[in-house]
C-alpha cells in the first residue's frame, strides 16, 4: 500500500504543474473531480455487472476458434 505522505497527496492537486508565475499571470486552473466522479462511478458500476454476468469469459471463448 503506499505511504499516504505529503508528495502522494498532492497528485491530485496543482503543485506539480502550477508555480507562482501562472498565478500571477491571472492563470485560472480549474478541477473537473465533481464533473467526473460520476461517469467514472457509472463506468465501475458497469464493468462490474459485466464481470459478475461473466461477459469476459464469453467474450474470450466467441474468439477462440
């Protein structure tokens, strides 16, 4: 599991790529994290529904000749 330290947390953040002349240039970085949590939620709920219906294993014997 990873050490949930300072330098993991900020992945998520703007530190990385934003530095003090963007800011001051009027720069305006925004997030899409509330835009995209629930596309990505949907997608999971799918792909697992898929799993659970075996839909990769059937997936995999129509290829097998």
């Amino acid at each position: 599991m990873p050490k949930l330290d300072e330098e993991f947390l900020a992945a998520g953040g703007v530190k990385r790529f934003a530095s003090e002349a963007s800011w001051a240039r009027g720069i305006k970085i925004l997030s899409a994290w509330a835009a995209n949590g629930v596309p990505v939620a949907e997608y999971s709920l799918g792909i697992i529904l898929l799993s659970l219906k075996r839909f990769w294993l059937f997936t995999r014997a129509m290829r097998t000749p």
